[in-house]
C-alpha cells in the first residue's frame, strides 16, 4: 500500500511539473506562428494571447530588468508600466501581480 501511494504520489508530481513547463514553453513563451493563428481565431485564442503577453512581454520584459528579485525600483516604474499595458488586459495583468502568480 505505501508504495502505491508513493508511486501515485511521484506520478501525480511528473505530470504537474510536465505540465506546467509545455505549458511555459508553448503559451508564455510562444512562437511567432502559433501567435499568429492565435490571432485568427480569436475566440480561442484572445486568452493564450493575454497569458503570452502576461507572461514573455511583462514578466519577463517591463519587470524584473534589474535582477531576477526586484519587480519595480520604484511605485513610479510600476505607475509607468501599468499606463503602458493594453485596456483589455490591464485589470487581469495587475491581479496576476505582473505575471509572477
């Protein structure tokens, strides 16, 4: 009985952690082709392109630039950055806390 359950339990942990890196690799930091289609279908597609933008525009972009620790210098930098964000995508953005959640 203990070792299914740490068999399951190291199951269940590969398939999250594999996950959760396809999903990195393919939607936060996604190929200008797979954009594109994105792009054409929008219905399918508006939220891929709000999690790339999230994830590969403002996480990795606008903040963090100074380290891999510090978000924003300053409520200024982050004051900036939030007028630089697109409408739609503003209120999502902020809640995910830039990208970090």
């Amino acid at each position: 009985m203990l070792m299914k359950i740490i068999f399951g339990l190291s199951l269940g942990y590969f398939i999250a952690t594999w996950a959760e890196s396809f999903i990195h690799q393919h939607v936060g930091h996604a190929c200008p082709r797979l954009r594109r289609f994105w792009e054409r279908y929008p219905l399918i597609g508006t939220p891929f392109l709000a999690a790339f933008y999230d994830h590969h525009i403002v996480h990795h972009a606008l903040t963090f630039r100074k380290d891999f620790v510090t978000q924003f210098e300053s409520d200024i930098e982050r004051e900036m950055l939030d007028e630089k964000l697109p409408h739609a995508w503003k209120k999502t953005i902020i809640a995910d806390d830039y990208g970090v959640t």
